[in-house]
C-alpha cells in the first residue's frame, strides 16, 4: 500500500468515526411544540374577572357584570412588569368558572360588553394579547369549561356554547402558545337563575377531542392542558412543587390524567409524553384580594427549584388588583426574585475545566458538549451502556452548592437516577442534601452544601434507552 493509499484509508476511518451514528430515540419523546414549550421554563398567569372586584374566588354565576370597573387598566404594564421577571409568556383566564367573558362575545351578555369598562367597548383578551405581540411575550388563555352562570349548563347546549366561545377566542387572538382547560367541574351555581347543584361526567361532557381540534386549527402550535386529551399535564396540586422523580412520560387514560399522586411524579413506562406544568399563585388566592400579601421571596425560590429545577415548566399566577394593575409589591418580590435567579446561574464554573468520561460513543459525542450552551450537541455513550460518569477537573479548589444537569429528551428521558460526589484532599466524598437524586429530563437543579472541589464527578444510572446529556453546570448561589 502506497503511503498516498494509507491517508486515504485513514482519512476515511476518521470520517466514518466522526459521522458515528446517533443513540437511537427511545419513545415516548417531545414533538418539537413540546421541546418549545419546555424551553419556557417560566410564563404567568392572570386571574382577573368579576372576582376581583367583589373579594371572590369562585364567583356564583350571578354578580352583576356592572361590577366590573377596572379605574385604571392597562395590559401593557402587566406585560413590561412581567418581562421584567423573567417571564416567557402570559395566560389570562378569559373566563373563569362565574362565566364572566372578558372579551365582548356573541355568546353571552354576561361580559365585558355590559360593563363600565370602557364604557362597554373593551376587550380584555384582545387589549392583553396586542400588548403581548408588541412586546414580545407568548399570549395563552384560559377558558373555564365549568360555567356557573349558563343556564344550559349540564346540558348539550352549553357544550355548543363552550365549542362557539374556543372558536371566537382561537379566530381573533393569537398565535397562542397554551390553552387550559381547568379541571374544576360541575357543582352548585346560579345557572341562569336555577341556583342548583348540577354535575356532569367530565370525561364525556365536553367533548375535548373536538374542542381541542377547535384550539389546532388556527394555533397548531399550542399545547393543551387539562381535559382528556392534553399535551401538558397538572402536577396534581397547586402549591409549586413537583415531585422530586418526574418523568414527563405518561399514561393516556383519564384515570391517571386525574390521579393527584401519578400526576406529580410521572410513569417511567408511560406511553404518551406529558410534560408536568406546575401552578401556583405569587399570593394564597388566585384573585386579588386586599388583605393578602405576596409569597417570601425564600419561598418563591423554592417554587422556582421545585418545578423548573425538577423537570417541569413553572406558570406563576399574578393577581390583577381593582385598579386593572398588577400591584407593585407582587412586581417588586417578583424581580427580586428573577434578578436572584440571574445572579445564582451567571457563571458555570466548569467551563474551562477538562472533563473526563467512564465512556463515550464517539468522538461525534463528546463529553465536551457538556459545557456547551448548544442544547442539540450532547455527550452520548454507547448502546447498552447503563452506568457511565463524568468527572470534571478544576484548576483550582472550587466552591460549589449547586448542580444543573440537562438530558437531550428528543431522544427520550432515560436516566433513573444520579449522584453527585467531589474530590478534596485526597477523597471522594458525597454532597450533602436533602433532594433526591433521581430523574433528570429537560433540567434537574440540585442544591446541596457548599463543597470545596478539586474534582466533580456525577454518576449516572440509565434506565433505559442510550445516556444523552446536553449539559452540566456548577455554581456558588449566594440565595
Ligand atoms: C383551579 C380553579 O378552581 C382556580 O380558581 C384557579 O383558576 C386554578 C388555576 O385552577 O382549578
């Protein structure tokens, strides 16, 4: 062989070793609307309505719509203010379960358009959703199916009534990037003067196949949340916290969609991929009511740990007030709060450090893509591998209290479980927490006792499908 031929043969080997192939996916895994909608992380939440200005929380069905006086509204404040926390987009509840419409349907008298506001030419849904369009943040809505006011409600003709108001929302405001169905069904309420208990199977009554085909066809992009046929799942309850295992895979039927417990934790062996969202309000209600405070900012943090941080996205509830404002002291904890978050994960501490891998699937997949912003390059190992570990070298002694760990979930969420362990002084030794060490999926943020580290290493434990880990970070919180 000619010393040309042996170049080529070896140039070849390179290539061949470089183009390696991808893991291959292990299902279920995120449609790219998914992906998408993960990479949100945080959005909020409006409650505004007639509840406002009565100090309600659950409306009857029967206060008079003339109740609704905003002195002052204007969607654009609560858009700037809540960009300026940090959120990605914003859901307003355009009818929540007293059946108060915020934007002028055809429906309805029950809304907006026989109110003092504006002399009953507003339009709330469309007011908020320009604001939202001119300065960048994802609108998203909010439609309660239960209807206290609806004299037909429980009966086939609401369900037509319910059907028509998706349609005016999902024709006149958008692209929307999130439709809730709530969960909260049937029960006492005015029922066009009836004021009686009525209940119905939600399972069957709304008919969500076809409301959801409503919401699709102009907003292909949207998730759905709620109903029985979602995208996105609840976390099962309403104080901010996901379970410390979350799989965002999932079973379909309509006993798990409502099982409080499976929703916060997921089914490693679920068949349908449904990411968990958890929600909570910056205040204990919903609505504003004027004797209730915003949350501490040490409990807000936890929210943010114990949703983002566990592999859910966080959708953050800001109460409107009387004044059609978000308060300032929700605003001021608000930013207090995201400006923390900016400040704890400014600087990863492992770029720049050497990292070693127990194994890798080629050079295509190196453990170098790591510490690389780009969520698409991944350290990946070989197929039938399920144990591997990383282990990250730092110039110098290194104080950490905080671990962030990326899958790459287009190609499935496959680990099981993890452990984070340091080098000093010539052993290993474990970090110290309190969380659990389980799944990863699109994040997981542990936060432990500060180390002091001449070495990081994090073992991985797979329980199916190939590793892919997109990224690993390492920071010194200072709150
Ligand atoms: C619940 C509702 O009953 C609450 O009022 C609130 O809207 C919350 C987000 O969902 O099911």
């Amino acid at each position: 062989m000619t010393i040309k031929k042996i170049i080529i043969l070896f140039t070849l080997i390179l290539f061949f070793a470089a183009c390696a192939r991808h893991p291959s996916r292990h299902d279920p895994v995120p449609t790219q609307q998914q992906l998408e909608w993960q990479q949100l992380e945080t959005y909020a939440f409006i409650h505004f309505g007639l509840n406002t200005f009565n100090d309600m929380e659950w409306g009857y069905g029967d206060t008079p719509a003339e109740t609704f006086n905003p002195s002052d509204l204007d969607c654009e404040q609560w858009v700037l203010t809540l960009k300026a926390c940090g959120m990605k987009g914003v859901i307003l509840t355009a009818k929540h379960h007293d059946g108060f419409c915020l934007w002028p349907t055809e429906t309805t008298d029950y809304s907006i358009k026989n109110s003092p506001y504006k002399n009953g030419q507003g339009d709330v849904v469309g007011e908020l959703c320009e604001a939202c369009r001119k300065h960048g943040l994802k609108f998203g809505l909010y439609l309660s199916p239960w209807d206290r006011h609806q004299a037909e409600y429980g009966r086939s003709g609401y369900v037509e009534i319910y059907h028509r108001q998706i349609k005016e929302l999902t024709d006149h405001y958008g692209p929307l990037f999130e439709f809730w169905f709530d969960g909260a069904n049937g029960g006492d309420g005015w029922y066009g003067g009836a004021k009686e208990t009525r209940s119905i199977v939600a399972e069957n009554y709304y008919d969500y196949e076809k409301a959801r085909g409503i919401v699709w066809k102009n907003n292909p992009d949207a998730m759905i949340f709620g109903g029985t046929v979602p995208t996105i799942r609840w976390i099962g309850n309403e104080e901010g916290r996901a379970g410390a295992t979350l799989w965002s895979a999932y079973h379909t039927d309509f006993a798990s969609l409502n099982d409080t417990k499976s929703l916060s934790v997921g089914f490693s062996d679920g068949e349908a991929w449904i990411p968990a969202e958890v929600d909570v309000s910056i205040r204990p209600g919903w609505f504003y009511h004027e004797n209730e405070n915003p949350k501490s900012l040490e409990q807000l943090l936890d929210i943010y740990y114990q949703s983002v941080g566990r592999n859910a996205n966080l959708l953050l509830n800001f109460p409107v007030n009387q004044t059609g404002r978000i308060s300032k002291e929700d605003s001021l904890r608000a930013m207090e709060w995201h400006q923390a978050i900016e400040g704890a994960f400014a600087e990863n501490l492992l770029k720049g450090c050497k990292v070693i891998a127990s194994n890798t699937r080629s050079h295509r997949f190196s453990p170098k893509h790591v510490l690389c912003d780009e969520y698409t390059h991944y350290w990946a190992t070989e197929d039938g591998i399920n144990k591997a570990e990383l282990v990250f070298g730092f110039p110098e002694t290194t104080s950490i209290n905080t671990v962030v760990l990326k899958e790459y979930i287009p190609l499935g969420q496959n680990v099981k479980a993890f452990n984070i362990s340091y080098y000093c002084n010539g052993k290993w030794l474990p970090v110290v927490t309190d969380e659990t060490m389980t799944t990863i999926g699109y994040k997981r943020i542990v936060r432990f006792q500060t180390i002091h580290a001449e070495k990081l290493r994090i073992r991985f434990l797979i329980e199916k499908g190939t590793l892919c880990v997109s990224q690993v970070g390492a920071y010194n919180r200072q709150s």
